[in-house]
C-alpha cells in the first residue's frame, strides 16, 4: 500500500518555513502503478502552540475552503458557461455536470485550518505558502471555521 504524507510548517518567528513530502509502500504489488487508486494523502501542520493540525478526511470542523472576491465572478460565471449551459445545450450529463462543478470549486479555493487550542488561523497563500493569523484578545472563537446552522 502506498501512502503520502505531507507536512507543512512555518514559523514567522525563525523566518522558516518547510514542507515535507514522505512517500511509503508498505506492501504494493509487481506492475502496480503510483499512484494507486486507494493512496491515502494526509496534510499535517504544526501549530505555534505545539498542537498537530491533522487533515485525513472530509468534513472537519477546523477546515475550510478560501474563494478569494477577486476570483469569485470568475467562478460564477465559469459555473454558468462550463455548467449550467452544458447541462441546457446536452453537453454535460449529470455525472459530467458534478464532476465539473467539483473541479471548478476545487481549483478557485484554498484550503484553511484553524487549530483548536488558541483559535489560530492557518491559510494557503501565495504560492501555496501556509501562512498564520493569531486571533485577538483573551477568547479565541474555535468556531471560525464551522459550519453555520
């Protein structure tokens, strides 16, 4: 079985940052090509307060995506043109239409953490460096990335 972990950390305070990339097999087959359909992709951060950020699945409470504005009419309107109007002109069945409205959301968003010890912010900026912000005051709010009911 292969799987892949990374790890991203950055620490403003050293004026570092690192990221490490570990590919495994434990155990693949003769003619098995990398990568597998099962490989398992787990993004680790270390937080300033020492805490692991772990991200091993789908719908976490300290996870979200990031549409920056200047790239949020563009999606919009990707949506409609490679989308809706597919869909309306028989050039996208259903399948098509979901795998390419996930594309399309996919590549306009960032993927952000927020750590639940001291409420810090881990975003992906520019050119894919992991940048933080550290909330003000005495009580951080540790749902800043929750879902809203």
């Amino acid at each position: 079985m292969w799987s892949i972990r990374l790890r991203s950390c950055q620490r403003p305070w050293s004026g570092s940052s690192s990221v490490q990339l570990v590919v495994s097999d434990s155990g693949s087959y003769p003619g098995q090509s990398f990568p597998p359909a099962n490989l398992e992709l787990n993004l680790k951060i270390e937080c300033h307060c020492g805490q692991l950020l772990v991200d091993p699945s789908d719908d976490l409470s300290g996870k979200a995506h990031l549409i920056p504005d200047q790239d949020w009419l563009a999606l919009m309107d990707d949506l409609d043109e490679k989308v809706v109007d597919g869909v309306r002109e028989g050039q996208l069945n259903p399948e098509g239409a979901y795998m390419a409205l996930r594309t399309l959301l996919s590549k306009a968003s960032r993927p952000d953490w927020q750590c639940s010890g001291f409420g810090r912010l881990y975003l992906d900026g520019a050119g894919g460096k992991t940048v933080c912000f550290r909330p003000e005051g005495e009580t951080p709010d540790h749902g800043a990335l929750c879902r809203h009911s």
